[in-house]
C-alpha cells in the first residue's frame, strides 16, 4: 500500500513544522522568562 506510507510521511513531515513552529514561536518567551529570573535573583 504505498499511499498509506506516503500518509504516514505526510504525518511525519506536518508533525515536525508543528514542532518547529512551536518552538520559534516559544523561543522568545523562554529567553524573556530567563531574563525575568536573572534579574529576580
């Protein structure tokens, strides 16, 4: 079946955008919470 694998690839490929949208997008919050702290302490 060689449209159920290039569904699982589709998957794969959507799965890691998500990851790395989420993860340029959380980014910045990270850095900003860490400056909080540095600054807090």
């Amino acid at each position: 079946m060689p449209y159920l694998s290039l569904f699982f690839t589709n998957i794969t490929c959507l799965c890691s955008f998500s990851f790395v949208f989420i993860v340029t997008n959380l980014l910045p919050t990270l850095f900003r919470l860490i400056f909080f702290v540095c600054n807090v302490v």
